[in-house]
C-alpha cells in the first residue's frame, strides 16, 4: 500500500513537471502567436490594434480601475502629456513604433521600457498629486535627449470621472 | 501480481491518453481567444491618420519605380511645381530632390483624402500606387543646383534675419523642457525617420503652412501624431522663423556634408 501511494506521489510530481513544463515552453508562446493581442506589429500601429490613435491616453479599464496606452517613437512620446489621478492604481501599457526606448519617471523609481513588437504593461501608484518628467531613458537616436514626456498627477477628486469609451490626455491644444 | 501490474498499466495509458487529448483541445481553444482584460468592449472610434503603413511590400512598390515613365507623367506636373522640380510659386512644394518614400506617402494620402487639397486629390486621384513610384523616383533623381534660367521662388530672403538664431536652435537641438526634438534628427542630415523629406530645399511659405496646418488638425496624415505633437507645441514666432530659415536655403543639407 505504502509503495502504491510513494509511486502514485512520483508519478504525479513527474506528471505536474512535464504539465508545467509544457505549459510555459508550448501553451504560452502559441497562445501569444496565435492569440496576437500582445504582440503588436510596429508598422501599423496607427492602422489596427489597441494603439491606434484615438485609443492613446488614460481609460477607463473595462476590468476596473485605469489603463494608459502610450507609443513611444523617434523623438516624441505619444501622448506627450498623461494625466491620472492621485492614490489610485493606474495600468500602464506601452510600446514603440522604431527602436527601444525607456520612460522613466523622474522623482520616483518607475520605470518602463518600450520595445518594439512587444507591449510592456506596469501597474503604478502615485501617491500624491505633482508633475514628474518622462525623459527617454535608453539611448533611440540623434534626437534621444529632447525625447520627453510628461505626467500630471491630480487630486482624485480634481478629476472628472471618464465616459466609458473617453480617452484622455493633457497635451497642448 | 503480474496481472495487477498489466491492468495498472492499462488504465494509466488509456486516462492519459483521454486527458492528453483535452489537453491538447483545451490549448487551441484558449490560444484562439484573447486573454481577458486586454482588449475593451468600450473603445472610441477608430482614427485611422493614414493608409500607409511601411511594410515590406509598401517599400517593394516604392523602390521598383521607373524615372522615364515618371519623366513622362511629370508634364502635367510641370505648371504648378515647375519644369526642374522647383516652383514659382512660394506656397506650393518643390519637389526636386525629394524622398521617394515621403513623396509615395503623400499621393497615396491625396489620393484617399487623408490629406485634404481641393487640387492635388483630383489629380493623385488618377495616378495609381505605379505611376507615383514612377514619379517619386523621377523627382528624387532631378539635380538641386540653382539654374537662372528657371523660374523659381527658392530660395527667399528672411523677412526677419533677427530669428535665424531661434531657428538654428530648434533645427540643432530642439527643445528638450517641451519635448520638441531637433528637427535634423528626423529630416536630415544627422538623422533621418522613413517619410520625413528633407527641408533644405523646400518653399518657405508652403512649411509654414505645413505646420500651422499640423498645429491646429487641418493636416493629420502623420502616422503616431509625430508631426502634430511637435507643431502643436511651437510658438508662432518659432513656426515662422523655421520656415523662412529652411525657405532661404540655410538649413543643413545632406550634400552639405
């Protein structure tokens, strides 16, 4: 009996290692193939998918919560200028049109690289309500250092609630 | 217990096999869908800026053009943008000299009204993806020097001499505090972005209306907003000083280097 259950545990922990296995090495990478909603094609970014023009900006996350989408490009970041409110998680997701490119949101210690075919997604707080730059920090071309966005962080009641399909930024009109 | 060992054996193999395959069902059913939460139900209407996208069989159509055919269809081109690619009128574009790939993006625009003008979306209306390939090598390859015989109104004096310094100072170096990058990063000579033309050459008065055009949504054929977030951002003064230094022939030029 004893040898019945010891060889019953072996096969199922050799079972759950090659499940496992099998999971990350076949399931997760067809799923990201065949499935495509992570790996946008930089080319026609402003043709299809979720970083289309009129997507880029703060949302309304339809799970809950606030969802930013954001293209970074040679030289300009796209929206320039994101706004999003104090105290509360914000979902960010970003990728880029050319090279790899990096925001980093100075005076805090976030961070987020842009690279190409690929969309890298950060969920941030911002506890209190200022403004931060985003310069470019990963080296993208002779324009790289005037590469710069910006974050304006508002008092959550300072900011008007969002229709459902809104998206919103603070760039100058 | 030889027996018992045979009927184990069995079982196990006959299981695995059932749940092997619902494994394998389950996979392709789930890599068929999206994952959850990544796509909204609430979306805004789609903008699209523009139809061209840089693929590689966009690039194959603009890189197989013939300049003899494009010779042949410049004629009707001549009375506005002028016999050697250099127009006699200020607001209207000089085409000598051009990139082939901008030039490609900006018939194609035309011609499915992404980018509005009441003259050329009539006549890039009649040319197909071919006969503006043609064209677009055609003018790439005509020369750039100055010819007194032709009637030009490149280059232009600077109305206000006094704003070559602002000007240099975008084209050089931008300005980093309002995310403006240098305008030779993306149009020459330092560095070049596919569909940015070079400026060097171009008609003062027909940038300046580029970019207040750019400014205010009147053109928004650019891909990703990168012209409109730049221009959008200049002063009018910076608008001005730009065009009318590129317009006077003083911005850095490939054949400079």
């Amino acid at each position: 009996m004893k040898r019945k259950i010891a060889f019953g545990a072996a096969i199922a922990v050799f079972a759950l290692a090659l499940l496992s296995t099998r999971f990350y090495m076949v399931d997760v990478p067809l799923w990201h193939i065949l499935g495509g909603s992570d790996r946008p094609d930089p080319v026609t970014l402003h043709l299809r998918g979720e970083f289309v023009e009129s997507n880029l900006g703060i949302g309304k996350d339809p799970t809950g919560g606030f969802i930013v989408r954001m293209i970074a490009q040679q030289y300009v970041f796209v929206p320039q200028c994101i706004i999003v409110p104090a105290g509360v998680p914000v979902r960010f997701r970003i990728t880029s049109a050319d090279a790899i490119h990096m925001l980093s949101f100075l005076g805090t210690n976030y961070g987020l690289e842009a690279v190409p075919g690929a969309v890298t997604e950060a969920t941030f707080t911002f506890a209190d309500a200022g403004e931060f730059k985003i310069p470019c920090h990963e080296f993208c071309g002779p324009g790289h250092y005037a590469m710069r966005s910006r974050l304006e962080v508002v008092p959550e009641n300072h900011f008007p609630p969002l229709e459902p399909d809104e998206r919103r930024t603070c760039d100058a009109k | 217990m030889t027996q018992n060992k045979g009927s184990l054996a069995l079982r196990i193999d006959g299981r695995f096999r059932a749940f092997a395959a619902l494994l394998f069902a389950v996979t392709f059913l789930a890599a068929g869908t999206d994952l959850p939460g990544q796509r909204g139900t609430t979306e805004p209407p789609v903008r699209i800026p523009t139809n061209v996208a840089w693929t590689q069989d966009t690039l194959a159509i603009i890189s197989n053009g013939d300049a003899f055919r494009g010779l042949l269809i410049a004629r009707r081109c001549n009375h506005c943008h002028g016999e050697e690619g250099f127009s006699a009128i200020a607001t209207v574009p000089n085409l000598a000299g051009i990139d082939r790939f901008s030039f490609w993006k900006q018939m194609e625009d035309f011609k499915s009204g992404k980018r509005v003008s009441a003259i050329m979306q009539e006549i890039a209306g009649r040319d197909s993806a071919r006969d503006a390939a043609d064209l677009a090598l055609y003018y790439s390859m005509l020369p750039t020097g100055s010819d007194m015989q032709d009637k030009r109104s490149f280059p232009q004096a600077m109305q206000n001499p006094m704003r070559a310094s602002l000007a240099i100072e975008l084209i050089l170096f931008g300005d980093g505090r309002r995310g403006i990058p240098p305008c030779q990063a993306c149009h020459g000579p330092v560095g070049s972005v596919r569909g940015a033309p070079s400026l060097a050459r171009q008609n003062g008065d027909y940038l300046l209306e580029q970019l207040d055009h750019f400014a205010n949504g009147d053109r928004a054929n650019d891909m990703n907003v990168r012209m409109r977030s730049i221009a959008r951002q200049l002063t009018g003064e910076e608008k001005e000083a730009l065009a009318h230094y590129y317009g006077a022939g003083l911005g850095p030029d490939v054949s400079a280097w």
